[in-house]
C-alpha cells in the first residue's frame, strides 16, 4: 500500500529497482523468530486460560493469535514480497492486536483495585472497564474502517488512501491516549497503594502476634501482587512506546522513513509487543490473582492492615 497507485506483480523474488509496498523485502530470520515467539506465547495463553478458568484471559490469547498470524505472513511476505493478500494480513492484524492486550491490562487493574480498595482509586473498577473498554473498541473499530478505506482505495486507478491512513491514525492515537491516561491512573493507585502502607504490597511490620502460617500466606500473596503489578507495568510501558512509534510512522505516510526501514519496525513493534505478551505468561493474572476475592472493605484506612490481608489470602465471596 502507498500514496499513489501501487500494481504488484505475481509472487516473485523482491527486485530493489521495484520496491514492493512495504519499500524492502520482510527478513526471514525475523520472521521465523518472530513466529515462533508468538506460536509459544499464544499456546501458554490459550492453555493458562483454560487451566485457571479465567475467561477473560482469552484477550491475551487473542493478541498473541493475532500477532502470530501478522508474522506468518511477514514470513510469507519474505518470498513473495509482492503479495498483496500477505501485506494487508500483516498490516492489519499487527496493528489491531495490541488493542487486545489493552483491554485484559484494563481487566487486571480493576481487580487490583477490588483486592487494595476503591480509596485507593478514583473511579470504580466497573468503572475502569466500562471507559477504557469502550475506548478501546471505538479506537479498534476506527482502525478497522480505516485500514479497509485504504485497502480499498489502493486497489483502485488514482484511488486516494490518504482518508483511510488518517483514520487509521485516529484510532491510533486515541489507542495510545488511553493508553497514556490509564498507566497515570494505575501508577496513582500504585502510589497510593504503597503510601497508605497497604498490607497487600507491603506486609513486612505485620504484627508480632500474627501467626507464622499467617505471616507467610501473607508475604506469599505480596509477592505475587508486586509481581502482577511490574508485569502490568512493563506491559503497558511497552504498549505505549510501541503506540508512539506506529502514530509517527503513519503520520510519515506509507513511503516515510519509518515504516520503510525494517529495523525499526523490528524493534518498535515486534520486539515490544513480544516484551508485552511474554510479561503475562510468566508473570500470569490467572496464578497471581486471589480466586475468591472480588472486593475489599476500606478497613486499611484505620490501620487494621492485619485484618485486610488476612481476607485477600482466605477471602470469599462474603467478605466483600
């Protein structure tokens, strides 16, 4: 695809005097790489979904089917540079995964907010997901229009795909300000987390008195919320860069610098959304996330740091 009319010819090896739509013939060795990354990471999803029987889960099994698919045909794209079919599977599926991903952090930061307590966040965890999830579905939707008014227009004599790579641009950026607006959010509701000495995060004076077996399921639970909290981090980081790097590289246009310069490509999205679907197989919310707890009283807040602890680890549903 490009700003003026772009013939490929049949499945042929890439001639430089004839760049195909990308402006460079896609690497095999990043695409096998790539593939084989996102194969793994998407079985471990699929799997830890099905044995934690959190459903939800299924969001990042998606994002990383969809990344798979993209790099398989990159992989194709590798021997049949000219593919048109190849180069609007990758160009669709590797910009739309992400949104995937997007939305089970948004998942994940409204159970945080169950187990630390809604003082510790502005709005509700309904809340988070009723807002970040519509925005994340209009910005996949405008992406979605938009690619298809630029792949139609490039199969068109003289068709104009500059409307389509707007909106597709659009929908983007308003991924990528959300994006931005949650991660403040979620480091809000970290800080106040830690300030407040919450004993979800930070259970270290825990009382003499406390039982050893207490003591210990509490230190156990601590360590898997910081954990779940630094993979959301690093996962949300790596979405935002990654955000940033696509809105300039379609803003450049479908002959810029950016997206006809496979090394950047390589490192600002591949290699970043790899960083963001691997984060969440080893550092799984399916394992981390207490089953029986749904939302926490505001008892911290009077000091009774013991007593919170004590139902994120034996929670139930009657102690909300």
């Amino acid at each position: 695809m490009s700003d003026s009319q772009y013939e490929p010819p049949s499945c042929s090896p890439f001639d430089p005097t004839n760049p195909p739509a990308y402006g460079y013939s896609p690497s095999l060795a990043a695409g096998v790489v790539f593939t084989v990354l996102f194969a793994i990471a998407f079985t471990a999803h699929l799997a830890q979904t099905v044995l934690s029987r959190r459903w939800w889960l299924i969001l990042f099994a998606t994002g990383a089917a969809g990344e798979l698919l993209g790099w398989i045909a990159r992989t194709w794209a590798s021997q049949c540079a000219y593919s048109a079919m190849a180069f609007q599977i990758q160009i669709s599926t590797l910009i739309f995964s992400p949104a995937f991903f997007a939305a089970g952090i948004y998942i994940i930061l409204g159970y945080l907010i169950r187990i630390f307590g809604p003082h510790t966040s502005p709005l509700s965890a309904k809340q988070y997901l009723w807002v970040f999830c519509t925005i994340d579905f209009f910005s996949l939707l405008l992406q979605a229009v938009g690619g298809g008014m630029a792949s139609a227009a490039s199969d068109k004599v003289g068709g104009d795909v500059r409307p389509g790579t707007n909106t597709m641009i659009v929908g983007i950026i308003f991924q990528l300000a959300a994006n931005v607006v949650f991660a403040g959010l979620f480091a809000s509701v970290v800080a106040k987390t830690y300030k407040k000495g919450k004993g979800i995060l930070n259970v270290d004076d825990l009382a003499v008195s406390q039982s050893d077996a207490t003591k210990t399921r509490a230190a156990t639970t601590t360590k898997r919320m910081r954990m779940l909290v630094a993979a959301t981090t690093v996962s949300t980081l790596a979405l935002i860069v990654r955000g940033i790097y696509r809105s300039i590289e379609l803003l450049q246009g479908w002959r810029g610098y950016l997206i006809t310069t496979e090394s950047y490509f390589i490192g600002l999205d591949g290699a970043l959304m790899v960083i963001a679907v691997i984060v969440f197989v080893v550092a799984n919310p399916g394992w981390l996330l207490p089953h029986k707890v749904e939302c926490i009283d505001t008892s911290l807040e009077s000091g009774n740091r013991n007593d919170t602890v004590e139902k994120v680890v034996e929670g139930s549903e009657s102690d909300c």
